[in-house]
C-alpha cells in the first residue's frame, strides 16, 4: 500500500483543524436549519403545533456540514483502541469521512444487491462503524445494525430475519472474530451474499473495507439527499427485526435534540454502541443534526474517561443509567450528561443537581418504537423529570405530530407521530403502519414510592 494513502486512512484528520467555535457556519443545508428553527425553538412555549420536517438522510446531514467547514472534526475514537481491536485509534474531518464514505459508497454500488438492500453492521463504536453506517446509505441499501454483543448463533437468527445480503464488520473484537463468525454463518445461509471487513487480517472471502476506503482509482459516489432509514432488533432479540423510514429516523433525531440543545463547538462523547435507535439518536445522528464531533468509547475505560473529559471541550456525556451515581464529580466543561435506559424498569425522581451540577437528560426507550428524552428541570423552575412526564403526558413538550405519548387509564402507554413510526419486519417483508394513529404499545407506567414510577410490560 502507498505510504501517503496508508497516513491518510490511519489518521484521515485533513492539515486544516476543526473550527470549535461556537457559530452557525457549519451547520449544514436547509435540511439542519429547518430542523433546528421548527423543532428546537428558543423557549418551549414557541413550540410550533405541527412539524414539517425536510426528507433528508444522515449523509445528507454530513454533507451539508462537510461543504461548509470540511476541516472541522467528525468522528473520533477514544483511547485506548488497539489493544481491543489491533487498529489505531482515529480521527476524522467531516470532509476527510465524506470522502472515504463516498469510496465505500462506490464499491458497495458495483455489488449485485438491488436498491435499498438490508446490509448488517456488526461493530462495537467505533469510528469505522460510523463510516460504514454511512456508507450504506449512502449505496442506497438500509443499514442494520447488529448489537455487538450477540453470540454467532444470535448473529445468525438476526441475518436471517431480517433478510440481510450483506454484512459489514471488523476482524477483532477483544477476543471475538467477527469476520470468521460471519464466514460460518454464510457457510449455513446462503441468503448471505457478501461479507467486508476492516482488518488487520481480513480473512479469505471476506472484501477488505480498507482496501476499499482507499481506492481512489474509481472515484467517489456522490452522497444523497435521502436516507433509507434503519432495521434494527427490539429488545436486541434476534427475532424481531423493526424497520424505520428515514424520516421517521430524522424525527426520533429531532424529537430528542429539543432536549438535548447541542450547539455548534460542542462535542459528544458516547459509552452505547451505534446497535439500535437509542445509541444512534443519542449519539451519530444528534452528532450529524448539530454539525457537532462523536467521539465513541465502547469498552469502558474509568481512568482513561476521566482523562478525556478533562479536556476544555463543551461535551455532552452519553452513559447507560446505572452509571449515574458515578458520575456526580464531572469536569465544568461537562455540559449534560445523558443518562440512557431500557424499559421495562424503574424510573425514579431525580433531583435537579445531579452529575455535580451538570444538566442531565434522562433518556428512556420503548423497544425500537419510541425514544423519550426528558430534560430534568433546574432548581428556580417548575419540577420535570422522566417520572413526571410519564404519569402526565401532557408534561412533554413536543408538537403532537412529531411525538405523542398517552397513558391510558389503566397505565398503558401508546405512542403516535412521525418520531414514532416503525414497522415489523417479517420474513424479510415490511408491513404497513400508520404515523398519525396511536399505537399502543407493550409497556404501562404505574406509580410507585410516591412520585415514582415504574414502567412495566403490559
């Protein structure tokens, strides 16, 4: 391999630096604008009745931002790395991964796989993960991501349920080998057609994906407007694939930044793995919508954390709940901590002054149906927690055709709206579902302890 295309793949970070001052420049096309000016208004009593969000797809959302401030930081992936997966860590310029998606793009389009193809994504978070989220929608296949914590054997069911052609994944993993996981699996499914991976040492039949991202020879393919959306599994049970159109991606996307108030100079450091709705609202797409940086950490490092945090960056924190009590000493720079979890489960109230005073943002998810982010309320203003919101729906404060949630008499929550609208996958087919209609769902939230709350399965 070329000296000067090994440096640009193993530290694709372009000679001019990201701008991290906090300004509209890089903020993308009309697609993130309208986005930001009809979703997240300044104060939530602007909030419009009724959104209209533009069709557009993450690529799209990279694109924008990588033709206004290309030198600008995309992704990057926290220290350490190679000792879990024998690659370097790396960083990259929105212009640098609009380049090397456009590659993956391209090669990806000469597979004999029609349009709008489910391709698995079976990689912890990383930045290769990322870049290969794109890439296949920026193929106009759909991308399917794979929990990277499944068993081959669930690995196998979830290819198979889902209908998938193609997967696309990494060497190792810790002591996993994906890629060779994957050639057993296709030696038993022959439904799966291609198999790619990062290195080091593709194995025999496998397409190398760095090959590939450095290929310059075949140009680049153009990224698009729209985006085919998501398959992913609910609960992370392998038999039951969910998919969800690229709009109602956007509006999950959207539904949670009216919370989450990222701004431009910020940067989102992530602990979920990009496997399912929640880890991708809260982490690439939040990222893509606000022009901001992800940096991924999926093997969970205290000492190495603490370090990166300490850095002079506006950063938003993403963990999984159970993580909250140690995180109450948080560097100043911390602008929120995200506080992530799963129903079914309990939802307690929460104090204002969590996190050492950082504002925290409880995020909760309904399987693949539904993300809720709730931003826990200061001291000087009304109280508002998760609990709160989920025993009064009425407290959410989101324009109904974007995300509405009832609670039914006798506990049971229904979801409606764009940011709530997905389907089953069955046998490999979609069924048909309606955005405008209720749906109820498999969860009730009943009180306990007073002011709590639990939500349970139906």
């Amino acid at each position: 391999m070329h000296a000067d295309l090994r440096m640009e793949f193993e530290n694709p970070v372009s000679a001019a630096q990201p701008s991290i001052e906090p300004s509209t420049a890089g903020w993308g096309p009309a697609t993130r604008g309208a986005v930001r000016s009809q979703v997240v208004p300044e104060g939530a009593s602007e909030i419009a009745p009724e959104v209209i969000l533009p069709r557009a797809g993450l690529c799209a959302l990279l694109a924008g931002t990588a033709r206004l401030d290309p030198g600008r930081l995309a992704f990057a992936d926290a220290a350490p790395k190679r000792s879990w997966s024998g690659r370097p860590p790396m960083a990259w310029t929105y212009g640098t991964a609009a380049e090397i998606i456009g590659r993956l793009a391209r090669a990806l389009r000469t597979w004999r796989l029609a349009p709008g193809s489910r391709i698995g994504l079976w990689f912890p978070g990383s930045t290769e993960g990322l870049v290969a989220h794109l890439a296949v929608e920026a193929a106009g296949h759909v991308p399917c991501p794979l929990p990277p914590s499944w068993t081959e054997a669930q690995a196998a069911a979830g290819i198979q349920a889902a209908g998938l052609s193609a997967v696309l994944t990494q060497t190792q993993v810790g002591a996993n080998r994906p890629a060779e996981a994957l050639c057993r699996i296709a030696a038993g499914y022959f439904g799966l057609r291609y198999l790619a991976a990062f290195g080091p040492a593709v194995p025999d039949g496998v397409i190398n994906l760095d090959a590939l991202a450095l290929d310059r020879a075949g140009g680049t393919a153009p990224l698009p407007e729209t985006g085919g959306g998501l398959v992913s599994f609910a609960a992370g049970d392998p038999a039951r694939p969910v998919h969800r159109t690229g709009d109602a991606l956007l509006a999950a996307i959207a539904a949670h930044l009216v919370s989450a108030r990222i701004e431009p100079g910020d940067r989102i450091l992530t602990l979920l793995p990009p496997s399912d709705l929640r880890g991708l609202v809260t982490g690439l797409g939040a990222a893509l919508a606000a022009g901001v940086d992800l940096e991924t950490m999926p093997v969970f490092d205290g000492p190495a954390l603490i370090e990166n945090l300490a850095q002079p960056r506006p950063t938003h924190l993403v963990a999984p709940a159970f993580l909250e009590q140690a995180l109450d000493a948080l560097p100043t720079a911390t602008r929120s901590v995200v506080l992530a979890r799963r129903a079914p489960g309990s939802v307690p109230p929460h104090a204002a002054d969590r996190a050492a005073g950082s504002p925290v943002l409880d995020v909760l998810a309904f399987d693949e149906d539904a993300v809720l982010s709730v931003r826990r309320s200061g001291s000087s203003g009304p109280a508002s927690d998760l609990a709160s919101v989920l025993a009064e729906p009425a407290r959410l404060a989101l324009p109904p055709a974007l995300f509405d949630l009832r609670r039914d008499p006798d506990g049971r929550l229904a979801f409606r709206g764009q940011a709530c609208a997905t389907t089953r996958v069955q046998r490999g087919e979609v069924d048909a579902t309606e955005a405008g209609s209720f749906r109820a769902s498999r969860f009730r939230a009943d009180r306990f302890a007073g002011t709590g709350m639990a939500v349970m399965e139906a």
